[in-house]
C-alpha cells in the first residue's frame, strides 16, 4: 500500500507541474505577455515533458525497486536527491515575472522528493 501511495505523489505532482505549466504559459499567450512574433509555446512544453519523463526515470525505480538491502536504499536515496535538485533547478528557471506560479508544483515535487529521501533513511536505521 505503501508502494502505491509513493507512486501516486509522483505521478500526481509531475503531472500536476506539467498542467500548471502549461495552463500558465496559455494564459500569458492570451493576456499579450508575449509578443505576437515570438517563438512558438510548444518548446517550453515540450521541454518541460522532457524534464517530466527524466524525473520519472529517476524517481519510479525508488518505488519499485524493494527496499530490503542498504545497498538498494541508498542507490534510490542517491536518486531522489538527483531528482529533487533537477526539480527545483528546473523550477528556479520559471522564477521569472508572469511564471512564478509555474515555480509552486516544481516545489511539490521537492517536497515529494524529500518525504521518499526521509522514509529511506527511517527504513535504512531500521535494517541491521
């Protein structure tokens, strides 16, 4: 149960940083943030797929490989901390006017980042 719970948080906040992302980049199309000639919004989304299917590289084995062997847990701690650094350096490139709500779901998958880092430290005190 445990296993799913992981896995959800992961799905759902690199899904959710894609939705926001792109609902934000859409609405600054139409208020004219960006100019009439300027390059097309797909780059950027498409861009930020490509960070989403790395992060789920990096993250998705955390979950599924089992945590029985210290050597194991420490291969997905060293992950999640590569996963939770490409998270926030990609949402401090959206620290920008008119992006700065894009910056909040990178931040959650940060976090989500975080709880998987600590409940590999709590199961690795616990195996002898």
């Amino acid at each position: 149960m445990i296993r799913l719970k992981e896995s959800l948080a992961i799905l759902i906040s690199i899904i959710m940083t894609n939705v926001i992302m792109t609902l934000v980049l859409e609405n600054n199309l139409s208020k004219g943030v960006y100019l009439p000639d300027a390059d097309s919004l797909g780059i950027p989304i498409f861009s930020g797929l490509i960070s989403s299917g790395f992060l789920l590289i990096l993250m998705l084995p955390t979950v599924i490989v089992p945590q029985t062997r210290k050597l194991l847990i420490w291969i997905q701690i060293v992950l999640l901390f590569i996963g939770g650094a490409f998270a926030g350096l990609n949402g401090l490139g959206w620290a920008l006017p008119n992006h700065y709500i894009i910056v909040v779901p990178y931040l959650i998958v940060v976090m989500v980042c975080i709880w998987l880092i600590v409940s590999r430290k709590r199961k690795l005190s616990s195996i002898k």
